[in-house]
C-alpha cells in the first residue's frame, strides 16, 4: 500500500464529510476480511493496522482467554494464554495483563496480494462500513439540529407527503405539518424546521414541519436585528398554520418599542416574514408579567371590559361589552383559542351586561336606598315634641281623679198631634 492509497482515503473523507480515523478503520476491517478469506481460516480473528502516514500495514491474529475452549481458532484457556506469552509467540495489548474476557496476539506475515474474491470482500465491507459511518454522522448531525431552521428543496410528493431535499440527507413533511392551504411543487427552495429525528433501519428518519410554531420565531429573528441583538425577546407563540398566529413580545432594553420592532417601518419586517407563509394573520402583542393585562392584550382586537382570574384551576373569566363579543371569541372560535394557548390561561368570554357585579350592585343599592328610608323615618319620628309630666313635690298627693261627667241624651219629644173638633 502506498502513499497514493491514502490520498484517496482522505478524498473519499472529505466528500462525504467524514473524518479520515472512520475512514481507516472501516479499511483495516475490510482488509483483515480479506487476509482472512485469502489466508486464514472462517472462525479467526485477524485486525489490521495501517500507518496513516506511510501507508504501511501490519496485520495479527486475536483470540480470547476463557475458561473453556469451544473454538481453537479463536479461544485459549488462562493457563495457555500466559505460556504462550512466556515462550514469545504471543503478546497481549501494552498496558494489560492477561485475564479472562482480555485477548493474546498472534503477529502473522504482512501480504497485499489478494485474490479477486478477497478484493470483492473487502471492497463489500469498506462500502457497508462507510455506509454505517455515515448514518451515524448524519444522525448525530441533523439530531443536533433539532428545532431549528434550515433550508431545503422540495425533491418529490408522494400520496400527501413531501420529501425536502436538506442536502446530505432528506426530511419528510407530513400532511399534518404542512401549512394548510400551501401548495408544492418539485425544485421549490422552502424554509423547515427540523422536529424530529430518528433511527431506522435505512438511516436516518428526519421529520420535517412548516407548521411548527418556531418557524415563526426563525423567521422573525431573520427579520428583526433588535431580537438578535437582544433588545427585544420573543415570549411565547400560538398557531394555527395557515389561518392566524399570535406572538408576544417584551423589550428587554429601555426605549424600544418590542411590537413596532417587529412590524417594521409601514409593515415591512411582518410582511417579509408573511411572504414565507403565505397569507396567514399575524397578531403581535405586548407581553405583561400582569396575567390579566396579558390576557386582556392577548385578546386584541378585542377590547375587554373585565378580567376575572382564579389561581386555583387557572381559569380567566373575561368580560366583553356585547358589541365586541364575537370579535374576541373569533371565527370558530379561534381568537380565544390562541390567546388561551398563547397565556397558558383557560379563557371563558362573557357578556358584560350580565356579569353578576352589576346585580350584585343593584341590589347593594335598592338595600342602602330602603335602610335609607327607614333611618329617616326614624329619624323624624324621634324630632317630634313629647308630653313632659310636670315634677312632683314631695307630701303632695296625687290629685284624684274627677269622674266623668255622665253626658244624658235627652229624648226628642215628639210633638202632640192637634185634632180638629
């Protein structure tokens, strides 16, 4: 093996970005494949080495000391492994000692002429090795990019799904993950987030989403140079791909407008932003640490009359003056929806005109009116002058009372009837 071989290990390294030591491993296992194939026996263990420099090969044979023997080829006893040791045709790994589970070397003659056969299995074991290596690398790569943004192409649609070419590997898009309404066409250049990634059988399954709330957020940090400078911060996004999102933001610095931030001088930075997702609404509302000042922005358009909170089961009864009710409820109900999702609040919308304080009130006033009323009368009736009885002197007697006068009626007499004689 000669320099020119490494070259080309490293040229097969760099085009499939991986490292040069993956590269010369999975060769030295290919090549001691072959020195097995062509000059040894099936059940042997033979590793190779190969001087990453010089291109040098050395080659050995393993086995490993166990209790009982079941495989000459590749297993010797504890008592065995240090005779041969001793006697010098074997050694052990530098820095171990000979033990039970441990292996003994066998150094066998270095050959590189290897039969059509044997070439044909190393050159088998090299491809499914580098295969392996690099599943793994891909795997780990895109795992770390897990809820990030990248960009993509479209490459095919099968039966609903969306396969999105992300260059060393491809996603796929779900019907559930696509933005409803967006249709696509194969070489279409699309923004994704990567929600997931897994292994499978055949490599890498990367689950790709552009109805995820954080393409969102990419987008506007694209847009927003105050969000990337850390002047503004983005505190929670509710959507619904397709239709409406709702966004908070916060400034982080004194003297920034976080909302105006995000829309842009006449709109230009949301738009840019809605150009990538096609028509879908875009509120963008002030956060408060405030729940009910959270809630009642959170509900924009809509102007809310009243918020009510209950800590206990973290529901929020909002009152809205009828005119502006179906305005916060929304369409299916879809304003107070997102903004339930958004504060993390369940949100129950009434009408002002019967909110339970303004009988409560009522009552309270019909009740002070009457015990209004019944103080007055009270009043008057204690300013009425009373009968003072004069002061008795002492030794005077009580004077006795006079009996009353017996008032007779007299009978009218009926006058005598005059007969004439």
């Amino acid at each position: 093996m000669n320099a020119e071989f490494i070259s080309a290990l490293e040229q097969i390294a760099e085009e499939k970005r991986i490292s040069k030591e993956s590269i010369l491993e999975a060769t030295e296992a290919a090549l001691g494949a072959a020195y097995r194939k062509d000059y040894g026996k099936p059940s042997q263990i033979i590793r190779c080495k190969i001087d990453p420099v010089g291109g040098s090969m050395e080659f050995w044979m393993e086995k490993e000391v166990v209790e009982e023997v079941a495989d000459e080829n590749s297993e010797i006893t504890l008592t065995d492994a240090k005779k041969e040791i001793k006697s010098g045709s074997a050694t052990i790994e530098e820095g171990k000692e000979t033990e039970l589970g441990g292996f003994i070397r066998y150094a066998l003659p270095t050959h590189e002429d290897f039969g059509r056969i044997a070439a044909q299995t190393a050159k088998q074991v090299i491809i499914q090795r580098l295969k392996e290596v690099e599943r793994e690398v891909v795997f780990n790569e895109f795992k770390n990019m897990e809820g990030q943004m990248v960009n993509g192409s479209v490459q095919q649609i099968e039966g609903g799904n969306v396969v999105v070419d992300l260059g060393r590997a491809n996603g796929i898009m779900f019907p559930s993950e696509q933005i409803s309404g967006e249709h696509y066409r194969v070489g279409q250049r699309i923004k994704v987030i990567v929600s997931q990634v897994e292994k499978s059988n055949r490599g890498s399954q990367i689950l790709v989403s552009r109805a995820h709330d954080d393409l969102v957020r990419y987008l506007f940090m694209m847009e927003v140079p105050e969000i990337e400078a850390g002047a503004v911060a983005i505190m929670g996004i509710a959507r619904e791909a397709g239709v409406r999102t709702k966004m908070s933001v916060r400034a982080l610095q004194d003297g920034v407008d976080p909302v105006g931030s995000c829309v842009g001088q006449r709109g230009t930075r949301v738009q840019a932003v809605l150009s990538e997702i096609g028509n879908e609404k875009i509120d963008i509302v002030l956060w408060n640490e405030d729940p009910a000042t959270y809630i009642t922005n959170a509900l924009s358009p809509a102007k809310v009359d009243e918020v009510r909170l209950s800590q206990k089961t973290g529901e929020a009864l909002v009152y809205v003056v009828p005119e502006q009710l179906s305005l916060a409820i929304g369409k299916n109900g879809q304003n107070v929806r997102l903004a339930a999702k958004l504060t993390g609040w369940k949100i129950d919308v009434a009408d002002a005109t019967n909110k339970p304080a303004i009988k409560e009130i009522k009552k309270e006033k019909e009740e002070k009116e009457a015990a209004e009323s019944i103080n007055d009368a009270k009043t008057k009736k204690e300013k009425k002058p009373s009968k003072t009885k004069k002061p008795k002197k002492e030794g005077e007697e009580k004077p006795k009372k006079k009996p009353a006068k017996k008032v007779l009626k007299k009978k009218k007499e009926k006058p005598e009837e005059k007969t004439e004689g």
